[in-house]
C-alpha cells in the first residue's frame, strides 16, 4: 500500500496499539516512523541516512534523506559538497546536515513484513518498560491475579497488565494451584532482564502475613497497634509478635478479632497455618517467655554479649517449649533474634553443681584450702581467684565461720597465687617474643600478653592495629541463628568497652593519634557505655 494513501487509518492504527498495550500514542508513532524508516534504507541504500517524520494530528508522512556537509563529497548518497549546500542554506557549515525529501514510497510485500517486525519490537519493548514502572513501586504489596499456567512447579500469575511467578520454593507446601485459580501474593522483587520484566511473588514471605494482618486489622492499618516481628514456618505455624501505641487497646485482641474472625481469615487464606499472636516487650526476658508459649518458662539467664539465653523450664513442660522437630523453640529464636537454649530443671541443677563443683576445685588447689572452706566460698558466689584478691576485706571476714584473720589469710593466698601465675605467664610472654613496651597499657595481663604472643602480636604497631572484635570476638546472626566467633581475650573477663580503651591506648604510644584524639575517643566510648547501661536497667 501507499504510505501516503490514509493518513486517518494511520492514526486509528496508533491510537488502537496504543490503548490495547495501555502505552504512550507517541511511543507507537516513533515505532512507525522507525519502520518506515527501515524500508526506505531498503529501496535508497542501506547507507544512506534517511528519516521519517509522522505528523501526530494530520498523519502526514514525510521522508527526508540526510546529507552531511563537506568539503569535497565522495559519496552523493550521504554526502554533499560545502558550495552545493550553500546554494540551498546560505548558512551552512562542514558538518551540518541538509534535509534531501524524498517522494512517497510504496510498500512492497518484503518491506511491509520487515517494517511490521520493527513495529511489533519497538511496542513490545515500551510494554515492557512500562510493566517495569508500573511494579518496580509496588515491591511490598499484595496482588491480586489468576493462575495462568505451571511449569515445573512454579506458577504463572496473570496480574492483568503484568505476569508475576511464584517459584516453587516462595509457595506454601502442599498448596495445589490450578488454571483460572484467584492467587493472592506478596510482591517481593522486580528486576529488568532481558526478556522483560520479572515480577517475584511470595506466598511464604513473613510480610506476605504482615500485610494480611494490616488488611484484615484497621487498629494495624491506622498505626495504633504495630507489627514488630513476624516467624514463620509456612504452612505450619507462625508466630507474631505486636504492641499497642494506645494502653486501652489490647493488641492480642485485636488481631484476633471477634469469636477469631479476623485470625481466621488470615489462616484460611495461609491453608490453615497456625498463627500465635504474642505481646511484644522491650524486656528480652518478658518478650522470650511470650515467644515461647504455650510452654510455661520457670526462669531465663541472660548471655548479652553472646546474644545467647538460657531458658529452664519444668521437666513436663520440655517437649512443648521445644515443639514438634524443633519448630516452638526455632520460631521463638527467630522471632526474638535471640538463640535460645532450652533446659529441664533438673539439668539446670545438675550444670550449677558441676559449676560449684569446678569453683570448689578451683579454690582449694590455688589457695590450698580444705574442701570446706572452697564450698563456702563458692556458694557464697566467689567465681575466680581475682574476685578474692581484691575484694574488701570485710566482705570476707563477714562470711559465717570466717573471722578477719582468717579472710586476711584466704586472700593473701589469693594475691600470692596471681603473683605466681603472672611470673608464669611473663616468661611464657617472654619465649613468644612480645615486647615489654605492651606490658605499659592500662589493664593489660599476663594471660592477655600469652594469647597476643600467640596469635602473632608481639608489638605495640601490632596491638594498635587490632579491632575490639579480634579481642572479645563477634557474632554474625544467619537465617535466624546466630554464629559466635571467639576473639583473643573471649575467655578472659573483658569487655569490648574496655579493649577499645586498650587499643586506643596502643594508639596513642604508637603515635597514629594524639593525646586529643584518645580525649574524644574515650569520652565517646564512655558516653557508649553509659546508654547500654541505662537501657539494660530500664529493661530490667
């Protein structure tokens, strides 16, 4: 057909591609230009350098060969002589281009398929881009769409301007997805890829259950009541953890609803997955005890530097707190971040009487003390020889059955026992090659000299170079469990605030800071200290 002969069928063509893509009239106007463009380097050479114009209310088409100005022209066909082109723009200059029209064109049936091609590129392209746009904004949010086809396991979603997968491993077990199937999806990823955009849905993504919650929930969805942290095993049993901003509202019940009504939508739309709805706590000892329920806890220690807790609980209540394979105790830990063991209390009783036992040991060989005298002072809860060598004199004498020159005596003994064991260790210091200068830090021991020597640390550039972690260790938390590295001084009573200052220190005397710089340091780390104390009482 003649490019020329209908102008208004152009444009219907356009406006039609247009709505039925939901994309821009320009964007398929350009596609068309670009088709036309392509035929007509066809039948002038596929050199030349030709453009077509369509006008977007007319519909006239209008092709123009480009030829750049030059001096001398080897080629007619994309160029043209500097004098010959003054002759048409008087203004012209070398690189310019002049605008060649050229007559209307015919479309011969090679051509047509080829500008068709370009057309059906160039539209699916801005379908794609605009797919993109459109869901890239929309990572968070559940979506609606039926079940288009599966393959291998992973479900085809036709979200009506998008196509979404959900991959077998995101769908919730034993959940069967047919064709023409209403599946609703948490949007977790959109990426740009070479095949289009690849929108990822999620029916086993713990914010697929928030967002549940916040639908089925207005006190959620108005922001009184907050979702803190969600666990979930899905298609099992899931834990929620959530607080109220309003005292006399009570989150529990809330989320629940009336008779469980609004629980219950969100387990039927999850097949049935168990879902405990438990008070959230500042408290890490109060929020863990909630975490574990139905199980009832007897007592909690707590291990903050590991992040580590010890939980006891009756002997009747152990299989309950640990849950079918693991799952009670394996949801509470990743709903809390806190890795939590679990004992009876007769187990708790038997390791506080190794522990008495090792302490009573511990005393009567460096103090060289009957058995008696090493139980009294570990029930009265004495853990090291240091705590006696320095402890008050009459904390001692006040222990029953010790006087003061009895107290005065056991923490001589204490004192003599350090001596002795210091000498050790400054020779063992000695034979790894540390140097005297590290013995000048604040706080810094025999044992801690050893274990530098040890590990390769022989000097003060050494020291200064170490990072509070390679002292008193890490921990790293990973799929819901956390994995502690051990540092130099991890099995030395130390604190990280206290190997910050002794680094700084070694900073200091190896001249990488100034005496300012240690000020400010020290000052920021005690400021440090001071908040993480006042949160811990505030907690307790």
């Amino acid at each position: 057909m003649a490019v020329s002969a209908n102008r208004l069928e152009l444009l219907q063509i356009a406006d039609a591609v247009a709505r039925e893509k939901v994309i821009d009239r320009e964007i398929v106007l350009a596609a068309m230009a670009d088709a036309i463009q392509k035929a007509a380097r066809s039948r002038y050479g596929s050199e030349s350098n030709i453009r077509a114009d369509i006008n977007s209310k007319t519909g006239e088409i209008r092709l123009q060969r480009l030829l750049e100005v030059v001096e001398v022209a080897e080629d007619y066909g994309t160029q043209i002589p500097l004098e010959l082109a003054r002759d048409r723009n008087p203004d012209a200059k070398l690189g310019d281009f002049i605008a060649d029209p050229l007559p209307p064109m015919d479309f011969g049936r090679i051509a047509a398929q080829s500008a068709k091609q370009v057309i059906v590129q160039k539209v699916r392209e801005a379908e794609r881009d605009r797919q993109f746009d459109e869901y890239k904004d929309r990572i968070g949010e559940i979506v609606n769409g039926t079940v288009k086809r599966v393959e291998y396991g992973n479900v085809i979603v036709d979200l009506g301007r998008g196509e979404g997968i959900i991959r077998r491993d995101e769908m919730i077990p034993r959940e069967n997805m047919r064709y023409g199937d209403r599946v609703r999806s948490y949007v977790y990823d959109v990426r740009r890829e070479q095949r289009g955009p690849q929108i990822f849905l999620s029916r086993t993504h713990p914010q697929f259950m928030v967002k549940l919650f916040t639908m089925e929930v207005p006190e959620i969805y108005d922001g009184i009541i907050q979702i803190r942290s969600v666990a979930r095993d899905p298609g099992s049993r899931a834990k929620i953890a959530v607080i109220s901003n309003d005292s006399s509202i009570d989150p529990v019940g809330a989320c629940v609803g009336m008779r469980g009504s609004r629980v219950q939508a969100v387990v039927g739309e999850l097949q049935g997955e168990k879902i405990d709805i438990i008070p959230w706590s500042q408290d890490p000892a109060s929020f863990i005890v909630n975490a574990l329920q139905p199980a009832e806890v007897a007592k909690v220690v707590l291990d903050e530097d590991a992040e580590r807790i010890e939980v006891v609980v009756p002997d009747e209540q152990l299989s309950l707190a640990i849950g079918r394979r693991g799952q009670n105790v394996r949801l509470a830990s990743q709903l809390t971040g806190w890795d939590i063991d679990i004992m009876t209390e007769a187990e708790e009783s038997e390791r506080r009487q190794k522990e008495f036992n090792e302490r009573t040991n511990l005393f009567m060989e460096s103090l060289d003390v009957d058995e008696m005298v090493g139980q009294v002072l570990a029930s009265e809860g004495f853990a090291q020889v240091e705590e006696l060598a320095y402890a008050e004199l009459d904390e001692i004498a006040s222990i029953e059955g010790f006087d003061e020159e009895t107290a005065s005596e056991i923490q001589t003994r204490a004192r003599e026992y350090l001596d002795k064991l210091e000498a050790e260790m400054d020779e063992k210091r000695k034979a790894l090659g540390v140097e005297d200068e590290l013995r000048t830090i604040n706080g810094m021991t025999g044992q801690m000299l050893v274990a530098l020597g040890q590990d390769g640390i022989k000097t003060m550039e050494d020291f200064a170079g170490c990072a509070a972690d390679d002292l008193v260790g890490w921990s790293e938390r990973k799929d819901g469990e956390t994995k502690r590295f051990e540092g130099l001084f991890s099995k030395l009573e130390i604190s990280r605030t206290e190997a910050e200052t002794m680094i700084l220190q070694a900073r200091l005397a190896a001249g990488w800071i100034t005496e300012e710089d240690l000020a400010r340091e020290t000052e920021a780390l005690q400021i440090t200290e001071g908040v993480e104390e006042d949160e811990a009482e505030a907690a307790s």
